[in-house]
RNA sequence: GACCCCAUCGUCUAGCCUGGCCUAGGACAUCACCCUUUCACGGUGAUGACGCGGGUUCGAAUCCCGCUGGGGUCGCCA
C-alpha cells in the first residue's frame, strides 16, 4: 500500500476542543503508526467567524499536545481559485450550475450513494427517501467563498488524503461528498468515522459538561501525556489491561480497527487518576519547574525564593498533587502566613478540651529541644502526644 | 418527524469478527480493611454490567431478526 496521509482540519472559529483534539489525536497515532504523514489544513472559507487567535491559539494547543505535523499549513482561504477551476469543470460539464450568485452541484436524485466505512463496514443511502440529500448542493456561496463539503473534497483530493478520519457526525456529510469525487474523477479516500467524545447525559460534549478547551486543561495543571494517554483510552484500547502508555507506546500499539463504535463519555476523575500517575513519575526539580506558573499566578515570586528550599516543599507534596494549580492551596502554609484559618477544620479539631494547653506545652517541648532535628521533635512530639492521651489525628491536625 | 449510527459494571473498557476456556476480566469512582503519629501514596477485599423479546445452535455477551433506549444529521456553518 502506499505511502498513508491523513489530516486534521481545523475550524478558526473557536479554541481546540477537546473533542477536535482526539479526532487529531487518533489522526496523528494513524500516522505515526503506519510511517505515514499527518497533515493540518486550516477550514477558513467562513470569513465572519474565522479570527487570527483561534488560529494560534489551536496551533498552540497542538503544539503542546506534541501532536506534530508534516508539511506547511493549507490554508483554504488561499485556495479559492482552485475550487473556481474545480467548480468551473463542474459546469462545463453541464454538472453544476449558477444560481443567483451562488454555484449548485446536481446531485443524483434517486438510486444509492454507500462507502465502506473502516470501523462500520458498508453505510449505504437510499437517495429517493434521504430529504436532505435531494436538494442540489450549494458549492459556491453568493460571497464567492466555497462551502465546507465542496472545499474539503477538493482539498482532500488535491492533498493526496488516503483516510479521512473524523467524527461521525460526519456520517451524513459522506453521501453530499462522495457525488462530488465521482463528478470531478476522483478517486474518494477511505472514510473511518470515529466516536464523538460525549458528555455526562451522553450527548456531545459541550461547554455545559464542563471545560472543553485543551487550554483549560494546561491552565488547570494538567500534564500533556496524560492528556494524550487519557484520551487515547477513550474510545480505544491496546486489548490487555494496559492503561499508562508512553506516547511511544500509544504510537507502536495504535489500531485504529480496534477503535470502538460506541461514543465513549469524558469523565474528569479518571483523567485526574492518570495526570496523577504522570505527577508521581517527575523528578522533583522538573516538578517544581511544572509548578511554578501556579504560584506566579497566585500572586507569588517564587523565582526569588530559596531553590533547595522550595524542591523540599515540592518533595513533601508529590504524592498528592494529581493537578499542578492544587499546589498553591496544598502548600499555602508554608510560605503564606497571612491565610485565614479553616472554619471547618478549626470546629472539627479545636474543640476537644485535652487540647486545652496542648500548643503551650508543645512549644515548650520543641524549646526545650537540645537539637532541632527530625528525630528529636519526631520523638518529643510522640512523647507529648502520649502524655496528652491524643491520637496522631487529633494531635496533628491541630498542632 | 425523516434518515443515519450505536447498545458489557455509575464511568472508561477486555471479551464479540474466528460461538464453548465467561459462575464476564481490568481500571476510575464508591465502601471496608491494612500500611501510616494527619492527609496522601501504596496494598487487600467488597458492591456493581452482557437493555428486552424472539430465533439459529448441543451450546450465545458473542451470529440473525424485531423492539426499546440513546446519540447524530437534516444551512449559501464547518
């Protein structure tokens, strides 16, 4: 077989959802897998919604994902004289005609138009009885800009794409598609429509079932391979009971016939589990690296602050952090004396009266100290906390 | 509504193609216990699923049909 090309095509007209984001993910695993190129094409022919920020801000989202791409940046903007050329054969042949300012595609109005899908096997359309598919397709808008299901034939064509694979809510999208290839000569590419990532009540994941930008979750501390580890596991699976995969593993073992046709549900707990698997295998001085953005963002300068110093306070949380921006709460403590106390904690641990002269007779205890070390106070603490009839939990919590 | 897609624990999934090894395995979450002077990490265990009904077959989670349920699409948006 030769050489695979696959693409993910981008819509300026928001942030990188994290939807869009497995779509390109699973593209890229493809890819990658097979030796074959992995291509981004910018969908920009809606001049109102399409902004400059989107665009970086997707790009960067990639980027950081580690999702890298062959080849420069298509974009369709530039392209509108080659879909003319591809539309004008259309009308030459007597296919395609000019209404009012826009160009229609005759479609087939009766028979049946079917693909064979990668993971579905064969999707077949009765055209007699498919009402949206009756109308004549708009390839050309009034503003002289081609439409979505026009450009992407042509591009996809042009581009050389061997496998077409997106969400199935494509599916419909198919039948417009494939009369368009057929009219122009060219050969359609293999189609694999993949699962959309759902939401809690199972329908598509939206801004309502939580963050959806793949830049949320940067803000939030969460790590990129355990962002690409975690959705690489929705909606697929290596077939053993493997769950923490290396990116090098996910790109050795991915299979795409192993992808699963149900819509599989985002669900937050478990993305926190793995980022936490990822935290817990940082070297401590990349870690604290990682954690110094949320503490800048708090409003702290850590970069002044003694380095050994704070890699001993971040060694002291590794086991908990399963988010970086936990950190700034988890540790405040330690470098902010001006928080206010826990109400809660205060009336679920204050409140026992052995605890009456517990602080005055603890300082006393670690003054008394010959030497303030670990095992000293370790050992002064347990000897007071004895005397005082506390557990370690109603001793600590306190103290 | 029409068309299309889908259907294993609450969630992510293994098993399904190539029926028997499935009294359905793993993970997250939950609960209990262990470890631990707190929390957390880690360990052990528990709860928990083949949507329903018909077939086919000696035998079905696995194959077929119907039903039900859920989702998606019906733009000069992409």
């Amino acid at each position: 077989m030769s050489e695979v090309r696959v693409r993910f095509a981008p819509s300026p007209t928001g942030f990188l959802h994290i939807g869009s984001a497995r779509t390109a993910l699973f593209n890229w695993f493809f890819a990658r897998h097979m030796g074959g190129k992995f291509f981004l094409r910018i969908e920009d022919t809606d001049k109102e919604r399409s902004k400059q920020e989107f665009l970086e801000e997707i790009l960067s989202s990639l980027k950081w994902l580690g999702l890298d791409w062959d080849g420069e940046l298509v974009f369709q903007s530039k392209r509108t004289e080659f879909y003319r050329t591809q539309a004008q054969k259309l009308i030459d042949k007597g296919l395609a005609y000019p209404e009012e300012n826009a160009i229609r595609f005759r479609v087939p109005k009766s028979g049946k138009v079917g693909f064979e899908d990668m993971l579905h096997g064969r999707i077949e359309f009765d055209l007699e009885q498919h009402g949206s598919l009756a109308e004549d397709l708009v390839i050309f808008k009034s503003d002289g800009s081609p439409t979505y299901n026009f450009a992407v034939v042509c591009d996809d064509a042009d581009m050389g794409i061997t496998h077409v694979i997106r969400g199935d809510d494509h599916i419909m999208n198919t039948p417009k598609q494939i009369p368009v290839y057929e009219a122009l000569g060219l050969k359609p590419p293999i189609f694999c429509h993949i699962p959309l990532i759902l939401g809690a009540d199972r329908s598509r994941m939206s801004k309502r079932h939580g963050a959806t930008a793949i830049r949320e979750y940067l803000e939030q501390g969460f790590l990129p391979d355990a962002i690409v580890n975690y959705l690489s596991l929705l909606g697929w699976s290596p077939g053993n009971n493997e769950e923490i995969l290396s990116r090098e593993e996910l790109v050795k073992k991915f299979d795409l016939s192993r992808v699963l046709k149900t819509g599989a549900v985002f669900g937050k707990d478990k993305l926190e589990w793995v980022n936490g698997q990822y935290v817990r295998k940082l070297a401590v001085p990349v870690l604290t690296d990682l954690l110094l953005p949320s503490l800048k963002k708090r409003g702290y300068a850590p970069e002044t602050w003694d380095r050994v110093w704070l890699e001993k306070l971040v060694t002291l949380h590794h086991e908990r952090i399963f988010m970086l921006a936990q950190f700034p709460d988890l540790a405040q403590f330690f470098f902010d004396d001006k928080i206010e106390y826990d109400q809660v904690a205060r009336e679920e641990f204050l409140r026992d009266p052995r605890l009456k002269d517990a602080f005055l007779k603890y300082a006393q205890t670690l003054e008394g100290l010959a030497s303030f070390d670990t095992k000293s106070v370790e050992e002064a603490s347990r000897a007071l906390m004895k005397a005082l009839g506390l557990t370690g939990k109603e001793f600590i919590h306190p103290c």
